[in-house]
C-alpha cells in the first residue's frame, strides 16, 4: 500500500505530487577570445534582492537491488531567513516515512525504511520553496543582533574543520594587517580565491576535510573543500561562519551556465555555499568556491586571475551575497542519521540510503537510482 503523507505548514497548490518539470537548459556563453576585451566586457552578475520566486523540488528514489532491510534518508529544506522560505513538504512511499531531524543539531530530513520483504523501495518527496537574490548592504544594519552563545557555537571546531594548528596559522598569515571582522573576511575569501582551485576530478562536491588539504598543500577540490576551508578559517580567527548545504534549481538569469542548473535533471547539481556574520550587518552570504568555478569551467580556457573581465563581477558579488537560483537544506556537520548502522556523515546535501551491505555511494545517482527536478511556480 503506498502511502501519502503531507506535513511541515501545507500549502494549497494543484497537482503537488505530479512535479513536471521544466525544460529549462541553461544559458551558454559565447566563446570568448581573451583579445576581445569588450566581449568579455559585456559579463554581468549583480544579484539584487527584489521579487521572491517560488519552486517545488521533487526527489524520487527508487531501489533497484535491495538487500534485506533499506533505510533512506533525503535532505529536507528548513532555512527560512530573509532570503529564504520554506514552506512545505509532501512525500509518497511503500516505506514508512516520517520526517525527523538529527539528534544534535536539528537538521531536518526525511526517513524512508523499509521491509526486507519489499520488492521496488520508492520514495518521491516534493518540497515548495521560495527564494531571491541576497547582496551585501553597503549601509550598516544597527538592527541585527545574535546572542553571544550562538556565535560561539559557529566558531567551533568540528572532525573536518579543526580551528587550531594549520588552520589557524593559515589564517592568521592571511589576515596580517586586517582590522575589523569585515576586512578579516575579505582577506580570507581573497586568500580562497587566490590560492585554491577547482578540480573538477573530485567526486561530488568533495569531502571538506581541510587540513588534510592544507598539511598537503593540494588546495583543489569543489564547493564543499574549498567554502568548507574558508569557513574553517574564518572560524580559527574568531569570526562566526557555517557552511549551508543547498542545491541549485534554475539556470543562472545572468548567464552564466556553471552558476545555475538545469530543473529538468538536478543531478549532481548539489551546492554549498558560506555565510559569516559580520557586526552590524549580520549573516552575509558569501561563495569563494564559485568564483573557482568559473575561473576553471566557464570558458574552455582555464582562467587564471580574478581579475579577468569574465571572472570579476562573480568574485565582487559573491563577497556578501549570492543568486537565488539556489535552495538551502541546511547549515549543519558531523551528521548522526537517526537508526542508521553507517557513520556519521560530514554533512547532509546528497540523498543517503544503506542496506544489509552497507551505505549506497550517493555520488552515484544512476546506480542509487535518484532523480531529482525543479518546477518554477509563476503567479
């Protein structure tokens, strides 16, 4: 019997379960000839905060090999912020669901098990969300206020962001002359920029296990090792920063096709991204790994400097904000699955299952047999 379920402030809509998603591909760029300047000239990206636009992201998961007793676990969107709101969830399975969280620190998720005896495991979750572009604020904000005990707790050390040794004397050797929260932060997402890459081999989104990538000094890897080591960074010099966990949901409004994703087929477009808080502007977005992105993959020519025409307003705009092209499931690490056998997981952003045989490779979507989409909801 397969069961339906909706649950976390329902909203009214037509058809929810029935996601068709939109045939959207994602805007490509011309080739560009560095000699051009002006062609290159012509890049824009400034995401300014305005209309709020609404999506429904639908994850299906189906079994192919189960072995004996199969438990899943999907990341369910729960950020709700001034950039960000989440408004519901509806999910159907032959398993038992049920949406729960995390025993530490409240990350919020759906748990799928189901009986050994169960031929064809699936589970199909539809969230609604709506989301818009975020900025930096050149005027200070005399309103924002978080308690000092919340602060602490986003400065501490975690298994993979140890805030000691390496890291904070990379930290310190990169700050050397800053004064104020701000300028420290500029200087860290800089000494990202300039001294880390994209390395488009590593598998998903990367592990985020960053002093083992400063004691090798093998600085690549994608959005989880490289905004993971700006937060710890940050967090080793006392300034406040967590990773969040996100998916992208739409192609990029300013064309550039490695900042947005293609609704239709969602797989592998998982993304995190950082944020800090600053004194008197509060928690302020922030994506070094991005401007990395576009310096390798954006054109065939791997970039070199950030000061490139193609790279220079990703790296200015993604200081203190960034598209709202993008969903956050949450800014949680050192994740203990509830009734899971396997370990903790570093963070929560891909679908996880394990079986008699252990856990499924979530980097392996068409093995795992998920399929993720995304439908705008226009008014």
């Amino acid at each position: 019997m397969t069961t339906v379920h909706a649950f976390a402030r329902p909203v009214a809509r037509r058809n929810f379960l029935k996601t068709t998603a939109l045939a959207a591909a994602t805007a490509a760029l011309p080739t560009v000839n560095f000699a051009q300047s002006a062609i290159a000239a012509e890049r824009q990206f400034n995401p300014q905060p305005g209309n709020w636009r609404t999506f429904e992201v639908t994850t299906r998961v189906d079994i192919a090999k189960p072995q004996g007793v199969t438990r899943v676990w999907l990341p369910v969107p729960s950020v709700n912020s001034e950039w960000q709101q989440s408004l519901g969830n509806n999910f159907a399975s032959n398993g038992k669901a049920q949406l729960t969280a995390d025993e530490q620190q409240g990350v919020r998720m759906l748990y799928v098990e189901f009986a050994a005896n169960e031929a064809k495991p699936f589970i199909e979750l539809s969230s609604l969300i709506r989301t818009q572009n975020r900025a930096l604020d050149g005027a200070k904000r005399q309103d924002v206020n978080e308690d000092a005990a919340t602060l602490q707790y986003w400065t501490r050390s975690t298994s993979l962001l140890p805030t000691d040794g390496i890291v904070r004397q990379t930290a310190l050797e990169a700050i050397r002359g800053a004064h104020g929260d701000a300028e420290k932060a500029q200087k860290l997402y800089d000494w990202i920029v300039t001294n880390t890459f994209r390395e488009p081999k590593v598998r998903g989104c990367g592990e985020g296990d960053i002093k083992s990538m400063l004691e090798t000094g093998n600085l690549g890897g994608k959005c989880a090792d490289l905004n993971a080591l700006f937060v710890g960074l940050c967090r080793s010099v006392g300034l406040p920063a967590r990773d969040v966990y996100g998916l992208r949901v739409a192609p990029s409004a300013f064309g550039y096709k490695e900042l947005g994703g293609n609704p239709a087929s969602l797989k592998g477009a998982q993304h995190c991204r950082a944020e800090v808080f600053l004194k008197g502007r509060g928690w302020v977005g922030m994506d070094p790994a991005d401007v990395a992105k576009v310096m390798r993959q954006e054109t065939p020519q791997w970039i070199k400097s950030a000061a490139n025409a193609i790279v220079a307003p990703v790296n200015k705009s993604l200081f203190g904000g960034w598209e709202g092209n993008w969903m956050a499931f949450n800014t949680a690490h050192d994740v203990k699955l509830p009734h899971a056998k396997s370990p903790r997981l570093g963070f929560l952003m891909y679908p996880t299952a394990e079986n008699a045989a252990g856990r499924l490779d979530s980097y392996a979507p068409d093995d795992f047999k998920y399929q993720i989409s995304a439908r705008e909801i226009r008014a």
